[in-house]
C-alpha cells in the first residue's frame, strides 16, 4: 500500500472529533514544532520537502513563504484558501468535513512558522455545513490548549478564523480571496505588490490551499527529506485527486505522485476502471480550467511511453498534446459525452464567474458562451470555430489574474483535439441538437 | 414567502452572534465582518432586502452602498424574496455528465416551475447555480446548509414529497 500522507485515518470511526484524532498520534507536529524547534527551522523543512501549492498553481510552498516580509512591528498573516470552487475539484470539501483537525493542527503548524497571531481560513459559502464542523474543531483544540494564548507554554499566541465567501469562484484567486475577507467585492488585485508585502489590511500575507497546508504536521513529524522521498522528481508527495465522470468509483483518492494514469483509472485501487460497456473518450485532468486531452493522449505521451500522474508528465508537450495537474480535478468521459456541450457547461460557467474587471475576460467569456451555446443549439456558422479560437487567444494573458486564462483554455484545447467534432454539429444541426446526441464520427476510444 | 417587515432588527442571539463575529477581525477592520453578517440576515429573513443591507451597513459603522456592492457580487444572497426552500441546482461540467440536465428537467416539471420561479404556494424556489465541489456525488443541489447528492428522478420525487408536508 503506497503511503498516505492525508487520508490514512480518514475512515477511523469519530476522527472528526479531537479526543479520536488526537488519540491517532494527531497535533504531535504541533508539539515538536514549538517545543523543539525555531520558526525558521518549520518554513525549512517545508523548503526541504518540495511540497508544491496544491490548490492548482504547484508553487513550492517553502519558497511561498520564504517571500512572506517581515517588517517590525506589523502583523503577518496566514489565509487558508478553502474556496475550492473549481469544477471537478472536491477534495478540500472532502478533507475538511472528514478530518478537520488535520486542517487544524496544519494550520497551527504553518502560522508559527510565519509568525502570523491570528490566521483565517476562508471557506466558501455553500460549505457552511463545513464551517460549522471547522469551528467545533478550533473550540476543541482551544480548550485542550492547541489554540489561544501561550499553546503549550511555548508563549506563542494564535488565534484561527474561519470565514465564510458567498459565491464567487473568483475568490478562489487569492487577491480576490483577501478582497473579500476584507469585505469587498472580489476583484482581484493588480501585482505587484505581492500578498508576502501587502497582503491582507495591507500587511504581509501568506495564502495556501487546504491540501497545502494539511501536508505541514507530516513534514514535521517525519522531516522535509522523507516528504521529499515520495513522488518523482519535482511532484514529491502524495496529491489528492477528485476523481468525477464516467468512472466506476468516483471519489476522492490520494494518490503517491508517480503512478501511471493508466494505473488510476483502471486500478481497483483508485477509479475502477469506465462504466461497463463505455470507453474511455477524454479526459480533464486537473479541473475544468486545464486543457481537455482525448484518451490517447491522456494515457500516453506524444512518444509513446505512458503518461503518469505528476506535474511534469501531465504536461509533457506542451498545450499541443499535454495538459496540467492543476487542482487535481480528474474528469473522466466516455463515448457519450458531448464535447461540445461540456465545453459550452465550462464556458458559461467562466462567464457567469467572470468579476467584470477586466474587458478582454469580461466581453470574452459572454462571447465564447453565446457562440458556443450558438453551436450547440444548432444554429453554428463554420467561422465560429476560429472566431472562437481567436476570442480565447485574446484573453489569455490579457488579465489582471488568472480566470481569463482559465476561460480560454478549455476552448481552444477542445477545439484543438475535437475539431471534427464542433463540425459536425454546425454540419448536421437537426441531427446534434436531438436528445441525447452525440458525435460518432471518427474519435480514438480507449 | 418570508416578508421583511420594519423595523429590521437580529433576534437576540443572532445580535450576539453578530458582536461576537465583528469583534474577531483587528480593530477597525470591522468591515470584514461583512459576508458573515449578510449570511445571517439571510437566515433570519430568507433574503436580503435594502432594509436588510441598511441595517447591516449601521451595524459595522459603513456606508450602505459598501454593502449593496458587496451583496449584488456574491451569488449566495437572494436581493429578491423567495420562498420557504431555495433549490439550488448546480449546472455545471461534470453534474451534467451524470445526468445533471435530465434529472433537472424532471425536478422542473414535478415543480410546475422553471428556473429563477416560486411555486404559488410560496414553498420552493428553484435556482441554477455553478459548480458546488461535490463533482464526484453529481448531480447535486442545495437547500440551505444541506447537499443533497447522486440525484436521481425517484430521489428528487422523494425529497420534494417530504419537503412539501
């Protein structure tokens, strides 16, 4: 069994509560953190580790925080980003409400490090049934003297936060995200400066995802150089991958980063394998903002040998024939799915997220949606294919922060690998719009 | 239909609740207070009304307007009153890939309404929402706190049936 990092007490009856995580060898790190070592010696050992951002960026932690400014006298900040609002990603979801003192105790372990007295994690609105189960766990680790005033006689303070969003995917960028605790509309901020100079209230900033953070008590207990063991290359660790579409078993695995995807989606271990009697026809890899990659190239790199679940094979040939890690949303299609619908689904979802800052991501995503939806229903025009090419290469990299990117390049992957099918809708209109219709024209199944 | 009637004012606990959330942020970022504020309005009152945003504004010491701003931003707070049960249906990418749009269709037609409607008896209000991270128990919804997942047409059937009594 491959080690897990996260999820190895996940199923133990009652590790929700303190008494049973704690009784699971739980807030050790917290322990060894302040009673045997500096701060300094914290953020190296997630430096030693590797660990990479796991909310979709894959920034190396320890070097997120080695940026963080240190000015006297002014407060720094530590934010969780819990606005897991990607599409295909679930797994914060998942970690919060099944072990969240594993969010806790990494919490604990990542403030000291950075010095921050009062930290925040920023969970969206829809989970208030989450923050709910977050806050029981900060008032149990604050009674058991986790959390408050002088934790473990250490004379460190530190006070946890839990805020709620209200339903803007775009608070998941994190500038937007310190809008927004900051009571605002989330908009995201114009870079630099950076949140490690003026983050939150205008004081230094760190902003880690969920599955980030929970990595810290490990890395801590067993050291940066064994974290760094695991995994190959680059990818050290274990990720979790939300696993979603037509496959056998849905869910949320961790996965040691390094199998084959392959090995994901049939392995009983993880996916199970596609629906009986389905095929495999795309795939989605890292959340919807990553390009879509047909089976074949999903499977195998361009040279043949088989692609494996890391940030660098995943993205192996570029955007022509790779795609990204990402958040670890994993979407998986067989021959029923509609490209073209799926597409459309992500493109009006872009649109209807869009913060309306920026014109090129603001007028694009409405277009992309509206040709799409146009295509879709039948009433295409050939030129729209390109017209839709262009508009997306007219946002990317046009955008005070990512979501304009992230709108464009699920279109112009799909269009890129499945051309042949937008074809046929805006060729065969009666037949693409019936119920249920679906392009069966030459694809490579798998 | 939850009417909000004047004067607009938290219930007891909900004004200690409201204390106790602003006097967590450093002094003088009481603003920040802000969206957990409106999601207890919304609570008491089902949806959030001029009314309601004028009496949240005077609670963090800030202009009305930095709250209409922040309210119409966020798609979690109904600016319009709604009925007993919001639904909230995602409609996004891998919801729609396990049957998401057949399963709504069918919630539409059990309802008598379409999207953004109230049932005229005032108990359901269906809306469409994007993704809600629970992508691998699609098709989901909510109502309120609750996610209610892997829907199906004899599910959703059950859920309304129960929901109506």
């Amino acid at each position: 069994m491959a080690v897990k990092i996260l999820t190895e007490h996940i199923n133990v009856p009652n590790i929700n509560t303190f008494e049973v995580y704690r009784k699971m060898g739980g807030y050790t790190a917290v322990e060894k953190a302040l009673k045997t070592m500096t701060p300094e010696e914290v953020v190296e050992e997630v430096k030693k580790s590797g660990v990479r951002g796991r909310g979709g960026a894959g920034f190396p932690m320890g070097m997120k925080w080695s940026f963080l400014a240190k000015p006297e006298g002014v407060p720094r900040y530590l934010v969780c980003n819990a606005d897991e609002s990607e599409p295909g990603t679930f797994k914060d979801h998942y970690l919060m409400r099944e072990i969240p003192h594993l969010l806790i105790e990494g919490m604990i372990v990542s403030s000291f490090a950075l010095g921050a007295k009062k930290s925040f994690i920023y969970v969206r609105g829809e989970l208030m049934y989450v923050i709910k189960i977050l806050e029981k766990a900060i008032a149990e680790a604050t009674a058991a003297g986790f959390l408050g005033k002088n934790i473990l006689g250490s004379g460190y303070d530190l006070e946890l936060v839990v805020q709620p969003g209200g339903g803007a995917y775009i608070c998941g960028e994190e500038t937007a995200l310190l809008e927004s605790l900051e009571g605002k509309r989330g908009n995201p901020r114009n870079k630099p400066p950076f949140p490690a100079v003026k983050g939150l209230y205008q004081s230094p900033t760190v902003v880690n995802n969920v599955e980030s953070i929970a990595n810290t008590p490990w890395i801590i207990n067993n050291g940066g150089e064994t974290y760094a063991g695991l995994g190959v290359g680059r990818s050290t660790g274990t990720k979790l991958i939300s696993a979603s579409g037509h496959i056998n078993k849905p869910g949320v695995y961790e996965i040691p980063l390094g199998i084959t995807v392959e090995d994901f989606i049939y392995a009983d271990e993880w996916c199970g394998g596609i629906r009986p009697g389905h095929h495999l026809k795309a795939v989605i890899a890292g959340g919807s903002s990553v390009p879509i990659l047909p089976a074949k190239l999903i499977l195998n790199l361009a040279n043949g040998d088989k692609r494996l679940m890391t940030y660098e094979s995943l993205s192996d040939g570029g955007f022509a024939t790779g795609t990204m890690l990402g958040s670890g949303g994993f979407i998986a299609m067989d021959e029923t799915a509609c490209i073209v619908r799926n597409t459309w689904t992500f493109a009006r979802f872009y649109h209807h997220e869009s913060c309306g800052q920026c014109s090129p991501c603001r007028e694009g995503t409405g277009w992309m949606d509206k040709v799409l939806e146009r295509i879709e229903t039948g009433k295409g025009n050939m030129r729209d294919i390109d017209l839709l090419v262009d508009v997306a290469k007219k946002i990317e990299g046009n955008t005070i922060c990512p979501l304009g990117d992230a709108a464009a390049w699920p279109i112009a992957s799909a269009i890129r690998h499945f051309r042949s099918e937008f074809e046929w809708h805006i060729t065969h209109p009666q037949e693409a719009t019936q119920p249920g219709a679906v392009y069966r024209g030459e694809m490579e199944l798998v | 239909m939850t009417e909000t009637t004047n004067p607009i004012l938290f219930t007891p606990e909900r004004l200690a609740n409201a204390q106790e959330i602003i006097a967590r942020y450093p002094e003088g970022k009481q603003k920040s207070a802000l969206l957990p504020l409106l999601h207890l309005a919304q609570e008491q009152y089902g949806w959030v009304s001029s009314d309601v945003m004028d009496y949240v504004a005077g609670l963090l010491d800030i202009l009305p307007i930095e709250v209409y701003e922040v309210a119409s931003f966020y798609t979690m707070f109904h600016l319009d009153p709604v009925g007993k049960h919001v639904i909230e249906y995602c409609r996004t990418g891998p919801c729609c890939l396990m049957g998401g749009e057949d399963v709504y269709g069918h919630l539409k037609q059990k309802l008598g309404i379409d999207t953004g409607e109230t049932t005229p008896d005032g108990k359901f209000t269906l809306k469409e929402v994007e993704c809600l991270a629970a992508c691998g128990w699609g098709p989901v919804f909510q109502i309120r706190e609750k996610y209610y997942m892997n829907l199906t047409n004899e599910k959703v059937d059950e859920i309304i049936e129960e929901l109506s009594k």
